[in-house]
C-alpha cells in the first residue's frame, strides 16, 4: 500500500476531496492524508456536501497541517494552488492543478469533485500498474 498526501493551503477543499476519494475508492492501494501549509478553522462545507451527495464518507475531514503526516511518504500531491511547500520526503512529488472553487456555486465544486475523483482513480491505476 502506498502512502500518499495530497496538500493545498488551506486543506479546505480539494485535498480534503482527494482524501476522501482515495479512502472511498483506494482501499488496500492508497493510505490517504491530507494537510495544508497554513493554518484554517475546517473543510469547507460544499465541499463536504458534495462529496456526501456522491456517497463518500466525510466523518474524518478536518483541516489539517502538514505536521500529521506520516515520515515516509510514497506520494505528495499538490492540488495547483500555487502552494510552495516546505521540503516534505517522498518519493514522488506531482501537482494536479486544479482550481480552487471556493466562493463560487454549488456547481463548481461539483465540477471540482468531478475532476479530483478522475484524477484519484487514475492514481490508483497507476500505482496498481507499478508506475508509482
């Protein structure tokens, strides 16, 4: 099983998504985490709505800081946000660039989930191939 973090400023959105995607559709391939580089009260509640809507548990999102994470980690994802983010071991570093939908309607963050749950999946597959 690979360890894999997924991180953003906040972890208010999308990293939470992709959290919440990699344990919904990763089990016994991804050990997810997420975090953020700052500081935030907690997840944004659209993004928890619409991750429930398409049936995923979000009873364990809660923002996050980088110093949950797990010293070895196979897998640091970054969501696009422009984050630089401090020097964090692993073995393969990649960003998804992805927009931030926060502000905007309800639509958009489905948009976003959308796109996160397609980019997870073709994690998984990538990591089930050896590729990763």
């Amino acid at each position: 099983m690979k360890k894999v973090a997924f991180v953003c400023i906040h972890n208010s959105c999308r990293s939470i998504m992709a959290e919440g995607w990699a344990k919904h559709l990763g089990e016994g391939v991804i050990e997810a985490y997420s975090a953020g580089t700052e500081k935030y009260d907690a997840p944004k509640p659209m993004a928890l709505e619409v991750m429930t809507d398409a049936g995923v548990d979000m009873s364990h999102a809660k923002s996050k800081l980088l110093d949950v994470l797990p010293d070895d980690l196979d897998i640091l994802i970054t969501m696009g946000c422009g984050v630089e983010c401090p020097f964090v071991p692993c073995n393969h570093r990649e960003d998804w660039g992805l927009d931030d939908p926060s502000g905007g309607p309800k639509s958009g963050f489905e948009e976003t989930r959308e796109l996160v749950r397609k980019k997870v999946v073709e994690l998984i597959e990538r990591i089930e191939k050896g590729e990763l």
